[in-house]
C-alpha cells in the first residue's frame, strides 16, 4: 500500500475515533446539569492548568506543527 493510501487510512482512522468522542461527550454533556441553552464545546482552545485558566504552551504547539509538516513532506517525497 502506498504511503498516501496508508496516510488516509490512517486519517480515517482517528476521524471515526474523535466522531466517537464527540458522541461520547455530548451524551455526557447531556446528562449534566446545562449552563446555557446555546452553550458549545469548544474543540480548539487549549487546556486548562490547574488554576481553570486556558494556556497554550507555544513551545508544544510549535513541535507538534513541525512533526505533522515533516509527515506531510515525507508522504509527498514519497509519492
């Protein structure tokens, strides 16, 4: 298998994962008392400290940036 077919099924792979989560957590969600009738789940923000504030490391966020360009790059020198 080439590695663009390997690359996608791999990626179809986590989209089922993280459809099940999203199921999974709005069940929960939906269990628990409601804050807002228009209240979302916000996918992207960064995650909590310890303190309940939102602080994203730039430092994390750079390696895993640098880890996913290198995979694409190699998948396209590949191909």
């Amino acid at each position: 298998m080439s590695a663009i077919l390997q690359a996608v099924s791999r990626l179809n792979g986590a989209v089922s994962n993280l459809e099940k989560a999203a199921v999974a957590q709005e069940k929960s969600r939906a269990s628990s008392p409601k804050k807002s009738a228009t209240a979302q789940i916000d996918l992207f923000s960064a995650p909590a400290n310890q303190r309940g504030k939102y602080v994203a490391d730039p430092a994390a966020l750079a390696r895993k940036l640098d880890v996913a360009i290198e995979k694409v790059e190699q998948i396209l020198r590949e191909a």
